[in-house]
C-alpha cells in the first residue's frame, strides 16, 4: 500500500538508496534494513510511498486498487474501490502524455 506525495522533506538521505526499477519507475529503500521507502513513477515524478511509514490513523482510506489483475490469488481488501487492471493503468498514464520504452 501506498501514500501519495508530490512534496516532501527527506532526513537521513545518506542512509537511503535507490534503483531504477524499469525505464519509467525508480524504488527506494533503507540502505541499513532493507525497509521499502517508496516508488516514484519518474514520467510524472509522482511519489508512492510505503503507508507502513507514517502513523495514518483510522481516518484512511483506500483510494484504489492498481494492478488488481496481477494480485496473487491469496487476499482480498474489504474496501469496495476501483481496482484497475495494469493495461487500464497503463493506459491512463499514456493519455496523460506518458511514453513507455518496450
């Protein structure tokens, strides 16, 4: 799971390290501990980060399911939300102007 950002302060950049995942997306993680930080998909440079970093409270909620068509079989969320498949996410990246080297 994932919080959006757009904008953020980062503390403590000597211990991170990061990898371009594809040509269009970068991973980031804990250098120490191996912790999953975030994803940034680099065409928009839009952040997604690991939700298990903050203290969200009970207020949050699922926004969407991303990539549903590719989830292993094993779980379910209860929350009713859209779930996209990865071509339908694809797609929309591409008509916001996204290109994506095969």
């Amino acid at each position: 799971m994932g919080v959006s950002g757009a904008s953020f302060n980062l503390s403590g950049a000597d211990h991170v390290t990061s990898y371009a995942s594809s040509d269009w997306a970068e991973r980031a993680f804990c250098k120490t501990c191996g912790t999953n930080l975030w994803y940034r998909f680099v065409p928009s440079d839009h952040y997604s980060f690991a939700a298990g970093l903050f203290d969200l409270g009970k207020s949050a909620e699922i926004e969407q399911q991303i990539f549903a068509d590719e989830k292993p079989a094993f779980y379910d969320f209860a929350q009713n939300t859209p779930m996209k498949t990865g071509a339908e996410i694809i797609a929309e990246a591409i008509a916001a102007g996204h290109t994506f080297d095969d």
